[in-house]
C-alpha cells in the first residue's frame, strides 16, 4: 500500500511543524531554567523538581491516556487493508487535546 506523494507531503509537513513547535517550547523553558539556576542559590533545586515532576505517577498517567490509545490504533491500522488512507483520514481528523506537552 503506498501513500499518495501530496498525502504524504501533507503527513511530513504536519509532523514538522508539530516537532519545530515542541522543540521550540522546550528551548524556551530550557533558558528560563537556566536563568533561574543563575539567580538561585540552590540550583539543584531545580533539577531535582524536574526529576520529580519526570516521574509521577499523575504526569505519566496523563501521557499514557493521551498517546497510548491513539499509538495502538494506528498501529492497528497498519495491519489492515487501506492503512494509507485510514491513516490520511486519522492525521486529517486528528485534534490534540491542550497544548503541546
């Protein structure tokens, strides 16, 4: 099954723009950190609150409902007969919830 070249421009062109936006936010939020460990006597403050955030159970439990339904039925899709265009309809249809995370 192949994808039609105007669709999957379409595809790469999403994916990029989305991945500059991500990228974009997290430099952002890595030179507002960096101001603060300069003006912070405990720099390791920080970096020890980024961890926590990194591993609880709420922020990966919000992940996990955000992508891991979506990850399993695409993945699905790939199996099926006309992925290409189920898959077209699904990056069409496709509204995230909240901002870039």
């Amino acid at each position: 099954m192949e994808i039609a070249p105007e669709k999957a421009k379409k595809i790469i062109g999403f994916i990029f723009v989305h991945f500059k936006a991500l990228e974009s936010e997290i430099l952002a939020q890595r030179l507002v950190l960096f101001g603060l460990k300069v003006l912070l006597d405990d720099p390791g403050e920080i970096e020890r609150g980024l961890e926590q955030a990194r591993q609880s159970p709420a922020l990966q439990q919000v992940m996990n409902e955000k992508y891991d339904a979506e990850l399993e039925r695409l993945l699905r899709l790939v199996d099926q007969a006309k992925w290409d265009q189920e898959f077209s309809k699904w990056i069409a249809s496709w509204k995230p919830k909240g901002p870039p995370d």
